[in-house]
C-alpha cells in the first residue's frame, strides 16, 4: 500500500514535467509538422540558466527560474529564425525530403547548443536550490515539499495551456492551426504569425521544464539528448500533435518506468517503455490516442 | 551514353586513388594518416547509410545498430573465443547483415519518420544490451581485443583505403546498374515500381543486406584498428550524427559525396583543435551552415545538376 | 470473350463503402470509360484492379485467372499495367533510363544492362511519341510529356489490360486530343483500356463503352450516349432537371454595379502543369456570379489565387485596388472569404468554437450578434452548437463552412463546389440559405460548381471554364441554349 | 551541361587531393625545438578534467623553474578527449607522430583510459593514467606486460577504493561508541563495468567491517528519478548506503537529501570529491561523507601544503579535485624518470618509471611491478610513507571536513537530522 503510494507520488511529479517538455513539442509537430531534435538541448539550457542565474550571480531562484525560461524562449526563435524559415523556404529540396533536413538540421542545432553549454557551463550536473525546504509525511512516505511544489507548478502550467487554448481567441487559433492550417488562413489568419506564437510558445514549456528538471533532480548538457529521446517517446505513444495524449502518454510511461524500477530492477527502467514504443509504432502508428 | 564520359570519370576516381594511395610515399605524417584512416572508415559508414536514405528511401538513424552489432559481434569472438581477425570480421559482418534484415519488417511498414524511431530504439536497446550484458561487453568501458588489423599506420591506412575504394567501386556499380535504377524507383514510390511488375520487398531486403554489409565490415575493421570496441566509438547517437552529417553536407545520393563528407568532416574537426573545445560545435555550425545554405552538399557546389 | 472480367468488387474504408458490388466486362482492344464525380469510387476501384488495395470481396479474372487479392506486382506480371495520376519519375535519369526502368526483369541479379534494352526502350518512346526527348532529364520536360513518359512505363511490358487513371487532367486541349489519339491507337494493338475520368465528353470521343460511378455503385453501363441520356447519371451530375429555367429574380437583388473583384490572370502554373490561362472574370457588388466546370477545369486553383495561396502572373484587383503582395490573411481580412472545396473545418472544435474563430476579427458583441443571424440561418447548426465538427454529417458540414466564412461579414464569398456528395433536400437547404442571405445583406457571391442546376438557378451570369481556360461568358438564362448540352 | 557534368567530378578529385595535400602540408612532420614535449589528455569541459589541465602546468611550470632535464625544458601539450574514444585515439596519435610527445598523462573516463591502452603501445608511448579507476586497467597489463607495459596507472583501482570506504565505514560510523549503530548496508551502485568489482569488494569487506548487507541495488546511469530505489531502501531498514557512483552525482544525493531518506550517505562518489559539488547540489550534499586521495591540503606529506597553496594561487579555484592530485605525482614521477632516463625513447622512459621511487603530495610514488597483480599501478598504503595514501571526509556547511584518518582529522563525522531521526 505504501509502496503504491510512493509510486502514484512519484510518478505524478515526473508524469507533470514529462507532459510539459513533451506538451510544446507535440503542440510545434500539429502546427508546423516539425519534429524538433533540439527540444532536449533548450530544456538543459533552461535548467543551467537559471542554476548560473539564481547562484552564481545571485539573483535569487525565482529571477534564476525567469532568466532561463527567458533564455529558453529566445533560443527558440533564433532556432526558428535561423534554421527552420530559411530551410521550409528553401527550394532547393524535394518537398517530401524537407522532413528529414529539418530533423537533421535540429539536431545539428541541439548539438551546436550542447557545445556552448559545456562550454559555458562545463559538463558537470547541477541542481538548483529548492523552491521551499521541509517535507510533509503521505501515508508512511516522506516526500519534499519542493517536489510537491514542482508537481503543483507544472500541473498549474499544463491548467494555463488548457485556459489558453480553450477560452482565449489566440489559443484557439493555435488549436485550430494543427487541426487546418488552410482553414485559418481562409479566415484571415497570418498563419506565419501563429507559427511565430507557436514556437514562443513552445520555448516558455520547455523552459519551464527545463527550470523544474533543474530544481527537481538537476541537469547537465549531457542529459540533452536523453530528454530529447524520452520527449519523443511520449510525444509518438501519444499520438503525434495530441496534447492530452502527450499527457496521457507522459503518465504511462512515468508509471511504467517507476514501476519497473520498483518491482524489477531499477537498471531496467528505460527498457519497457522502448519496447511499448516498438510495438506500439508496429501495431498503431498513429499512437495510442492519435487521431488521424 | 557517352563513352567517352564514362572514361573520364573513371579515369579521374583512379587517378584520385592513386594520388591518395602514394600519400604514406610523400609524407611522413603517419598521424595524418591516422586521420584518414578514421574519416575512410566514417566514409563507409555513410556510403551505406547513403544507400539506404538517398537511393531506398528509408530514413534510418540507427547506422550504428549495424555498425555496434558487427562491432561487438567480431570483438567477443576474439576476445572470449580468441578466433583469428580475419575469422571475427565476417562473423561480424554477418550479424550486422542479420541485423539488416530484422529492419526490413518496420521498414515495409512503418513510412517515414516512423521507421526513423524504430532504428532509433534499436541503437537505445542495443545500448541497454551492452550495459545489461556488461560481464561479457565491458559496458561503458568497453571491450579489450586480444589482436588489432596491424600495427603499422600505413597498413592501417591501406586497409582503411582498400575497404573504401571496394565499397565505393561496388556501390557505385549496383547504384548505376539496372539494380540500382530499380532501387531508386521503389524508394521513389513503391506502389508505382509494384505496378511495374517489381516486388519492392526483394529489392528492399537486398538495400539493408548491402547496407549491412559494407556497414558491418566497416564496423568490425574499425574495432581491430582501434584495439577496443567501445558504446562511444560504435553505438552512441553521436556516431549516427556523424555519419548523416557527413552524408548530408557531402551530397547526398552520391559516393563521391560521401567520402568529401567524411573526409570533410574529420579533417575540419582536426583543423579547428586550436578551438579547443569549441571545435566540435564549429564543426557543427559548419554543417548547418551547408545543410541550410546548400542543402544538396559540396557536390552541389561543383556544378551538379539539383539532386531532386 | 472478356480478357478483364470483375465480379462483385467490395471495399470498405472504415464507415464508408467506398466500392460497393462493382461488376463490369472489358475486351480486348475495348476502351472502357469509368466516370463519376469525386468521391465516386472509381479510382479506388482501380486501385482495386491493380492490387494497391486489397478488395474486401469479389473477383477480378485476367484472362480467366483469378487475380484479386494478389500483390500488385504479381497481378502487374499477369499483364495488367497502370498510369497513375500523380507519379513521379526519376529525376536524376533520362527519359530512356526512365523508360528502360520499366523494361527491366523482376530480379536483384542483373548489374549490366542487357543489349536489346535500349533498342526496346527507343521502339516504346517511338510508340508515344518520346523520341525527340530520350536524353533530357524529365523536370526539364512539359507536363504533357510526363504523362507520356508514365504511358510509355506502362506500355512497356505489352499489358493485356490498361489501366489510366484521369489521363487528361492537367493537360491542354490540344495535349488531350494528342493523348486521346495515342490511347485510341492503343486498341489497335489488342490492349484492353480501363480509363477513369470525371468527365463524360472528354472521353465520349474515344471509349467504346462507358460505366458511370456513384457512391461506390455503378448507376449505368452503355455506350457514351446511352450513359449521357441515363436519367440517373443526369441527376448525379446537374441535379434533378437540367431544363430549369432560372428562377424569379428574387434571388438576384439590384446591385449597384460596383466592381468588386476583378481577375487578369495571364496564368497559373503547379510546376509543369499549366492549371490556368488567361482567366478574366469580374464581379461586382451584390452580384451572384458563378462559375461551372468539370472536375480538373482549374475552379479550385482560381479561387486560390483569388485569396493568393498560388502565385499567379497576371493581376487581380478588389475594389479597384490591386491584391498583388497582398498575403492571404489581408485578403481574407479585406472581405473576400472563401469556403472551400475541402471546407478545412476545424473538425475537433465544437461548431460554435468554429463559428467564432470565423469571427474572430469582430468585438464580442457584434461577434455574438452575427453568430445568432447565421444560427438562425442555419437552425440545425444551432442544434449541435456545441458538438465537434467532426460528428457533423456531410451537408451540416457544408453549412458550418458557409457560416463560419459569413462569421467575418465578408463582401464576397467564394463558394467552392458547395454541392458536391451532399443529398438533393440538403442542396435546397443550402440554396434557400443563400438566396435568403443575398436578399438580406447584398453579399455577392461566386460560385464553382459542377453541377449545373444550382449553378444556374442562383447566378446572373456565368463563366464556363475548361481545362484551365473560360470558354463562354455570359447571362445565365443564355447558358442552357448555348452550351448547356454541350456541357456534359 | 556537358561541360558542367565533366567538371563535377574532375573538381570534386581535385578538391579531395587538394584537402588532403594541405593537410599534409600543414602540419608540422617533426618538433623542432629542443624542448621535451610531454602531453596532457582529458575532456577539457569537465571540473575533473580541468584539474588534469591545472595539475599538469603546475608540475611543469615548477620542474621547468628548476631547471628542467639537464637545462631542457619540458613543454606541455593538451589534448582534448571530448569523452570520446575515437576522438582520444586521434589525439594520441597526433600528439606522438605529429606534435613529438614523448609521454601522455591524464584521462579519467575509463572508456577513455581503455581505448588508449592499445594505441600507447601501439606507438610505444608511455601513458600514465591518473583519474580512471577500472581495475581493468592493472588486470589488463598483468595479462599482457608485453604489449601494455607501457600503460602505468597513477590512481588507484575501484577494489582498493571500496575496501578502503569499507575501513573508513568502520572506522567512522559503525563502530563509532559515540553514535547508535550504523550496520545495515545497502549497497547502491550505477550500473556499469567499473562498479563490478567495487560491489564484489564491498560484499567481501563490509561484513568485516561490521555491516550486514541488506539489499544490492543497482540502476541504470541515467536514472533520472531515485524515488523508487530509495523506497526500496526504507523498506529494508537500512541505514547505511554504501555508493559506487561516478556518472550520476547530482541526482540521487539531491534526492536523498529532500526525500530525507533516513541512511548515511557513505561509499565511493565520483563526484562528491569537487569542491564544485555543494554549489551543483545547492548544498543537498550537506552530510555525504567519501573518500578521495588528496583533500585541503591534508598533510600527508611534507609536499602536500605546498601544492595546495600554489595551486589555489595560481588558478583561483577553491579545491583542487582528486585528479589534481594524482596528475601532479604522476607528472613528478615522469619528470624523475625523464632525468633518469638516457634518452626519451619509450622503452627507456618505462623502464625509468619502474624505478620510480620519490615523495609526492599524496605520499610515496611507485609503480608496482609487471608481475605483481596491480601490474603498473602506483602503490597503495595507507601510510604515505609507503605509498600513495588517502583520506575520508564528510561535507559539513560547505566545506570539505577530513574525518579519517583520525591523525589528520579536521573535525568529527555529523549525522545529518534526518538521518539520526530515522532511528
């Protein structure tokens, strides 16, 4: 029973920060049918931002937590600007194989952003401080309030994703955008503006990640691409362009993951999920929760 | 046909050999020959990378599922059965070319991207196998061999060397023969090819077993000209990035291509050591320069025709 | 005796009988026609032919043996061959490469390429007239010649059966006739032809018979002219009578003249493919202008470039002021609002949600105000106000694509092949909405549409557009005398 | 067209010889001064790396200031790793038949270390190596002294480290009178090759320690949540975890820390040695207690305060890491073996630190010999007298407070309060 708990805990904070990482990734897929390799590498940038802000120029964990989020969103749009305009305007491809450049081109990115990281930073991991000290006592289990807090803030940013883009007219535009780019464009949409929105809005949730990763079991640059892999997995389990699926995926795998731990062997953990992946591409491409 | 063309470019890919060939008369530098030994094993890798993406069409980015299988596959047989180089390389090989064929499955179905994750997870597992397996594999440390290819830098070089030009020659040859325009045909649009009487899966199944093929050999000769076979030097996704950059930037659906990619590649990162660190990100923003600027590579540059 | 005999062809996608018990006999050196309207059936059913998909049920004999089921390229080497209607060549080869592609054995043994290849390669282009282009590479050919190319492919093994899937779409008419002549010769050679069109009088002048495709059924089989007379083919195609006179002028208010929108388009290319040429067309304030074609005539490419998602060389202007670098949302903005042929509803939101993104430009009051008016046009999409789009039936559909696009209070709404797939109540429905619409708010409206009926009982004029260029311009009583019976 | 397509590939050969040419010509064959170039290899982003860098400059800017090898001089080379085998390999390669190095030092990646070992022979190039732990490293030379005696290890190998954290665990806490008893071990460690025969000497010398080991639990390294391994480690009522972690650092003692997991953090933990680890664990470490072979300038040798000083001095860095350490005797042992050496050959350099016999900062520097188990690896006693010695320490407020040996004991082990509340 206690183990049970400790495992529904656990698996809720690690779900809510999966679901946030792989919430924009999916989100940039329905809009602009990228799969963005650079998503790990921005979230880790993220997280050592706001580590150098908050601790090494002493501005505090919260402007240590903006900063990086900050950082995360201007990245984001240097990557959009720089490498994702220029190559869908490009003529010089067949339009059928710009998927695959735009896949190698982020990850080219996320491997230029893991350099200067390790170069800024070094390689070593870092964690942020805790948001708030002290633990509460659930059912024989000890769990920190900081994870409590970060549970509750990313479940609170996933609340403000859902308000956006069900109740304002923007957020629903974005919505709208992944189920008919044409069809809002035929309405007077500037689709380019949307994809602008997009991908800002894209790097403020992996920022965001980024900052709770970092507060919650800390980064470093050499973790980029496993955030990547796991974003991706759950961003495919859930359905490519699915934001509740994402959320549903993100959940699965962070129970799976915990509970192979737990009652396998901890070494195992990745292992079930690939295989769920696998099977899951063999016999259901679209996803557990796809739509199309 | 022109007779005369095809004499030409024959004539100046010898000639580009044999200038290659009589390096270790003119220089002394066996480190640069230890440079190119890397970048022509890194320039099979992506020829039968190549061959898969540029002519088959399927976007595999598990090279190093290949190339780690062969890797691993020719390395335990020396190190725990203490069988010859030459017997480990081709029992290398050929769970490379086995594990070719168990792709063939999600490469019929699975389009894309899709298939693209698959390979992707396969490189994750086989990662996992290695560590899980870590009292027979060394896991993260590696594996010690008992023998290398040689021990003169010369003689590495020239294996090195032979196994490109062979891959190159066979390559080129299957790419160009009626084989090959059939190959190019089914990655283009298999339903269309099917229409015109083909079984695309035949065809497909030989693409992975000749991308296996040169891949694994690639692999296995790699591990005895290193001495060791280790996750970083044959599994990891930086390996696989490696490869597809050098495809890419070099010109993709070209041997040539491959080989200026590869060459380009480790050659550059050499260049820029004084960068220290930085050197790999330069390199890395080098190609994205390419990738965005000139996305159908060097060869492009040299006058050829868009590869659309 | 029948060389290709079908039997009872079944195939179901999901929650829709795409090919419903097709049955028909072909010849050899008979050209069969197999038309219909979008989403009729017949390119599935020749998918079905080749093997591409895999029939539910029935039965395809090639000369007498049994082929359904088969993978294609089993049923490929039994003689039967396809064009299919998007393909795409090797780029990086030349025509003959191309050509001996297809020549070549189904083996992975073979890395030299047998003598007689080339000459067999030269002896097919020479058939379809390839010749003069053997060595230059197929992105440096015309459209016409792509098709040709694709012909030559599938001429290549001698197939018993001939399958072409709208051979004429996207070529000129004098590319057409060229086509038609090379099928036509065809049937010299004892080659049975399947030929999918949409359009009964491009290919009356060369099929010997002609099995027309509705919903997934074969409604008629005969020669051309028994199939151009079948009752139901007719209403299939222009709606219960062709002989309506317009109606009363109710439904064309007094318009005050103002020119809306005028077209100069010189033409419009989709890479080789030439899809318009020298279109003119204007409309004026209040005005509801239609233009009718067949499938393929280059409506849909019209209002594309209209609302600028094509570029276009020529000029179009909107209230005397040129659109030229104008982006598709100014345009949209500016009052043009387009329902398309697609509708690209946002089929996961609710219908309100949709009828509010239409508005989005509007404050909340008049957003609220206009989405009563259009609600009240449209009483059933008040029913399902808040159900997704998706679970709409196909006309509901329709009209929550009319309604959002009035969401903006357009000053012009182009209408793209509103009609089409959707049941003749649901079409009055529909039509009475837009008659009530004009009445009340002046909106003029253009109109592409097939079928003719509707076309013609709402517009004041109308524009005939074929194969990319208009071929008649005038009031809309003059139609049916004019060119009405030529139409079909 | 025609003449475009003849010029491709006619332009691509000649830019491929061209490439190749230049690069031929731009680099230097020989060295041609008459300095003693010596190289230096590690993966410059890393704290553990940069103290290689740091350690290495020291020892030679000092051994140059003294006068060198007979007045000539020793010049530095520094190689990158990027953690990379291959890109290891190269560096050596370049570093031997291009930059004229006559000895490499560093590496501490035992990835890294293991793909040299073949290339050090291969171009008969001493290597010592100061940071790995794998025990692979003394197994691999004792089976093959031929064709690895060039291989010399300058630190010690994971099975001493565990036995020694197991007599620092006695010494410290279990058989502490002034605490409650610590004597339920789990053993925690990442799962890879070097932690094999940490675990196997963990099982051997904790029971002789005085602990029961309880559960064995290992995880894979890129664990990123410990939540699960630590429940499982209440539920055994442990309250010792005895570590061997290396990749992972930050992750589990952050959460052990907030988790409040109520056992002592003890073992060997790669990354606790930095100084850097309280400002990367926001002080999570607070408690953790590990061993390392050099701390603070713990005076095991006369030498020690020395170095201490100069080095934070000349590199503004709070703590040296171990690596510094081990890098600094590892370089005097070469610089010994280049004066004693007749000429800088390879052969003549191996035998030469055979001989090695002098003081270092982390007490005697010798090699064991060939046919000694530990082939090549550098002696180890805890007398620094006898060989290169070691000491325990515990983070207590941010700093590192050397708890064992007791002579050199700065302070007394603390328990953390949710340790102690556990009980």
């Amino acid at each position: 029973m206690e183990l049970l708990l400790q495992i529904l805990i656990s698996g809720f904070i690690i779900g809510a920060i999966y679901a946030l990482g792989a919430a924009g990734l999916t989100i940039i897929f329905g809009v602009s049918g990228i799969l963005n390799l650079a998503h790990g590498a921005i979230v880790v940038l993220a997280a050592l931002v706001a580590w150098y802000c908050a601790l090494q120029l002493h501005m505090g964990i919260y402007w240590g937590g903006l900063a990086g989020v900050a950082a995360a969103v201007v990245t984001t749009y240097v990557l959009y600007a720089l490498v994702v305009l220029p190559l869908s305007r490009s003529r010089q491809m067949a339009a059928d194989e710009l998927p695959v450049f735009l896949f190698v081109a982020t990850l080219l990115f996320a491997l230029i952003l893991q350099g200067l990281l390790e170069w800024f930073f070094g390689s070593t991991p870092v964690a942020t401080p805790a948001l708030i000290d002290g633990v509460i006592h659930i059912g024989g289990n000890t769990v920190p309030l900081n994870s409590v807090l970060i549970g509750v803030v990313a479940w609170m940013v996933l609340g403000g994703l859902w308000l956006f883009i069900s109740f304002t007219r923007l957020g629903k535009a974005m919505l709208a955008a992944s189920m008919s780019p044409r069809g809002l464009a035929i309405i007077g949409y500037d689709i380019g503006r949307i994809h602008l929105l997009v991908w800002g809005l894209y790097g403020l949730l992996a920022g965001i990640a980024g900052v709770l990763l970092a507060s919650f079991i800390g980064a470093s640059s050499g973790v980029a691409i496993n955030l990547t892999a796991t974003a991706f997995t759950i961003v495919i389990l859930g359905g490519l362009g699915n934001v509740l699926g994402s959320l549903a995926a993100a959940y699965i795998l962070g129970f799976l993951g915990t509970l192979t731990a737990f009652l396998i062997a901890p070494s195992l953990r990745e292992i079930p999920g690939l295989c769920l992946l696998i099977i899951i591409l063999y016999l259901r491409p679209q996803g557990l929760f796809g739509r199309h | 046909m022109n007779i005369a063309y095809a004499y030409w470019r024959t004539g100046l890919a010898l000639l580009a050999l044999i200038v290659t060939a009589c390096l270790p008369a003119v220089t002394s530098s066996y480190y640069l020959l230890g440079v190119l030994t890397t970048a022509f094993y890194l320039a099979v890798y992506a020829m039968s990378w190549d061959l898969l993406f540029g002519y088959a069409g399927e976007v595999n980015f598990g090279p190093t599922f290949l190339i780690g299988l062969s890797a691993y596959a020719a390395g335990l047989c020396n190190t725990f059965l203490g069988w010859p180089v030459w017997v480990c390389i081709p029992i290398g090989t050929a769970a490379a070319m086995l594990g070719g064929l168990a792709l063939v499955g999600p490469a019929l179905r699975l389009k894309g991207p899709y298939f693209g994750l698959v390979t992707l997870v396969a490189v994750l597992l086989l990662g996992h196998a290695i560590t899980i397996f870590s009292g027979y594999t060394g896991g993260e440390i590696g594996l010690a061999l008992r023998d290398i290819l040689t021990l003169s830098s010369t003689g590495n070089f020239y294996y090195a060397l032979g196994l490109m030009a062979i891959t190159a020659v066979v390559l080129r040859i299957v790419v160009r023969s009626p084989l090959g325009l059939i190959l190019e045909a089914s990655g283009q649009d298999s339903v269309a090819t099917e229409a015109l009487g083909f079984s695309v899966i035949k065809f497909k199944v030989l693409a992975f077993m000749l991308s296996a093929l040169f891949s694994g050999l690639a692999g296995a000769m790699t591990v005895f000209y290193f001495g060791t076979a280790s996750p970083g030097t044959v599994v990891v996704v930086a390996v696989t990035v490696q490869i597809i950059i050098a495809t890419i930037i070099g010109g993709r659906r070209s041997i040539i291509g491959s080989i200026l990619g590869a060459v380009f590649l480790v050659v550059a990162g050499e260049f820029l050591r004084p960068l220290g660190e930085l050197s790999t990100t330069a390199v890395s923003i080098l190609a994205l320069l390419v990738l965005v600027f000139a996305p159908n590579g060097f060869i492009s540059v040299f006058g050829r025709r868009g590869a659309r | 005796m029948a060389i290709l005999e079908v039997a009872g062809l079944c195939k179901r996608f999901g929650g829709l009988q795409a090919v419903d018990e097709v049955s028909f006999a072909v010849e050899s050196g008979e050209v069969l026609g197999l038309i219909g309207p979008n989403g009729s059936g017949k390119s599935t059913t020749l998918s079905l032919l080749m093997g591409v998909v895999r029939p539910d049920s029935g039965s395809v004999q090639l000369r007498d043996i049994e082929i359904a089921g088969q993978p294609t390229h089993a049923i490929a080497k039994r003689g039967m061959a396809m064009v299919f209607q998007h393909s795409r060549p090797l780029h990086r080869q030349t025509v003959l490469e191309n050509i001996q592609l297809a020549l070549l054995p189904d083996t992975i043994f073979q890395l030299c390429r047998a003598k007689q290849l080339v000459q067999r390669a030269r002896e097919v282009a020479d058939r379809v007239g390839l010749t003069a282009v053997l060595h230059q590479h197929p992105d440096a050919l015309p459209f016409a010649f792509l098709r040709r190319l694709e012909l030559a492919k599938a001429l290549a093994a001698d197939p018993a059966v001939l399958l072409l899937d709208e051979p004429f779409a996207g070529l000129a008419p004098r590319e057409t006739r060229e086509f038609s002549d090379l099928v036509v010769s065809l049937r010299g050679a004892g080659c049975a032809v399947v030929l999918v069109d949409h359009n009964v009088k491009a290919v009356a002048g060369l099929v010997d018979r002609i099995a027309a495709m509705h919903a997934g059924r074969k409604i008629a089989e005969g020669t051309p002219e028994q199939v151009t007379g079948n009752a139901h083919v007719r209403e299939v195609y222009f709606g219960k009578s062709l002989d309506t006179t317009p109606q009363a002028p109710t439904a064309r208010t007094e318009h005050d003249g103002r020119r809306l929108l005028e077209t100069r388009i010189e033409s419009v290319h989709y890479g080789q493919a030439e899809a318009l040429r020298g279109v003119e067309l204007h409309v004026d304030e209040g005005e509801f202008v239609s233009v009718v074609g067949l499938n393929g005539a280059g409506k849909t490419t019209l209002f594309d470039s209209i609302l600028g998602f094509v570029g276009y060389r020529g000029d179009i202007q909107w209230r005397g002021n040129s659109l030229d670098g104008v982006k598709p949302a100014a345009r949209a903005s500016a009052g043009i609002a387009l329902c398309p042929e697609t509708r690209a509803l946002f089929l996961h939101m609710s219908v309100r949600e949709n009828l509010d993104l239409g508005g989005h430009a509007l404050n909340r009051q008049a957003r609220v105000e206009q989405r009563d008016q259009i609600l009240k046009l449209f009483p059933v999409l008040a029913e399902r106000a808040s159900q997704s789009a998706y679970t709409l039936s196909g006309g509901e559909q329709q009209m929550l694509t009319i309604g959002r696009a009035l969401m903006a209070r357009p000053r012009l709404l182009l209408l793209d092949e509103p009609t089409l797939g959707l049941a003749p109540l649901i079409i009055e429905h529909i039509s009475d909405a837009l008659e009530q619409l004009q009445q009340d708010t002046g909106l003029a409206i253009l109109l592409a549409e097939q079928n003719l009926t509707f076309a013609v009982k709402h517009s004041r004029r109308i524009y005939l557009l074929e194969t990319g260029q208009l071929r008649w311009h005038g009031e809309a009583d003059r139609f049916v005398a004019e060119v009405g019976a030529d139409v079909l | 067209m025609r003449s475009s397509k003849l010029n491709r590939p006619l332009l691509a050969a000649a830019a491929l010889a061209t490439g190749v040419y230049c690069v031929a010509g731009a680099l230097p064959d020989a060295r041609a001064a008459d300095a003693i170039a010596v190289g230096v290899i590690a993966p410059k982003s890393h704290i553990l790396g940069q103290a290689i860098f740091h350690a290495a400059e020291l020892s030679v800017a000092q051994f140059n200031a003294r006068g060198g090898v007979n007045g000539r001089k020793i010049e530095l080379q520094e190689y990158n790793t990027n953690f990379s085998a291959a890109d290891s390999a190269r560096a050596f390669q370049r570093a031997v038949q291009s930059d004229g190095v006559v000895a490499m030092v560093g590496v501490f990646t035992s990835e890294v270390a293991l793909s040299l070992m073949p290339w050090s022979s291969r171009l008969k190039t001493p290597l010592i190596i100061t940071g790995a732990a794998s025990s692979q490293i003394p197994e691999r030379v004792h089976a093959q002294p031929e064709r690895f005696k060039y291989v010399f290890h300058g630190y010690v190998n994971s099975a001493i480290l565990a036995r020694q954290g197991c007599i620092v665990a006695h010494d410290v806490f279990t058989n502490n009178p002034r605490l409650k008893k610590y004597d339920r071990a789990v053993i925690f460690s990442e799962d890879a090759a070097w932690t094999k025969p940490v675990d196997a000497a963990y099982q051997k010398c904790l029971p002789k320690a005085g602990m029961k080991v309880v559960d064995h639990i290992r995880f894979a390294p890129d664990t990123s949540d410990f939540t699960p391994i630590y429940s499982r480690i209440k539920n055994d009522h442990a309250n010792v975890i005895m570590a061997a972690i290396a990749h992972v650092g930050v992750k589990p003692v952050v959460q052990w820390h907030q988790q409040q997991i109520p056992a002592l953090f003890s073992g060997i933990n790669g990354q606790a040695g930095s100084s850097k680890f309280w400002d990367a664990t926001n002080g999570a470490t607070e408690g953790v207690i590990t061993g390392t072979p050099g701390l603070a300038g713990a005076p095991l040798t006369d030498k020690s305060a020395a170095f201490y000083a100069a080095y934070k001095k000349r590199f503004h860095v709070d703590e040296p890491a171990y690596d510094a350490y081990t890098t600094f005797d590892a370089m005097s042992a070469l610089e010994d073996a280049l004066g004693k050496a007749p000429n800088t050959s390879g052969d003549a350099l191996v035998k030469a630190l055979e001989q090695t016999d002098i003081t270092g900062v982390l007490g005697r520097v010798a090699f064991h010999g060939l046919n000694d188990k530990d082939a090549h690896e550098v002696v180890f006693n805890e007398d620094p007298k006898k060989g290169q010695s070691f000491v325990g320490f515990q983070w207590q407020h941010g700093k590192q407070v050397i708890i064992w040996p007791p002579k050199l004991a700065t302070g007394h082990v603390v328990v953390p309060s949710f340790v102690a509340a556990g009980h």
